[in-house]
C-alpha cells in the first residue's frame, strides 16, 4: 500500500486502481503509486482515459514488470567487432 501526505496533513492511498477523489474541494487522479491535482471532475476523468490509453506506465528500470528480463545492450551498426 502506498500513502501519499498532503500539505494539509490529510493521507491518501494512492495504491490501486486510477480515480478521482475530491478532498477539501480539490479534486485529485489518484491510483497506480500516483496524485495528480486536475481542476474538475471531468479533467480528472480525461486524464485517467488519457492514462488508460497512452503507453504503459513502467517501473523505474523500464520494464513493465519487475519479472521481465532486463534488455540487452546494443552494440549498434557502428560497432566491429574486428579491430
């Protein structure tokens, strides 16, 4: 579970699925590890729709799961390997 603390002391779970809360009149995308602050309702349900169909969202090595094997490195057309 992840917690995320607002300036005003109020703890949100931003564990789960994406959604839009209103907290203190402010509304909020929360979901996935992320808040993100919109202006309305509305935005935050653009925003969630935007998120569902852009790229997946991947982890900090670039993989989009812990499991998958890391990517080889390339050595590129420019490499020879007769030197």
């Amino acid at each position: 579970m992840w917690i995320a603390r607002l300036s005003s002391g109020v703890e949100i779970d931003v564990s789960g699925g994406l959604r839009v809360l209103e907290i203190e009149n402010d509304f909020y995308v929360v979901g996935q590890e992320m808040l993100i602050p919109v202006n309305s309702r509305e935005e935050g349900l653009e925003e969630i729709s935007i998120a569902r169909y852009s790229a997946p969202i991947v982890n900090e090595t670039g993989r989009k799961n812990p499991k998958d094997k890391a990517p080889r490195a390339s050595r590129g057309p420019w490499f020879n390997a007769r030197t």
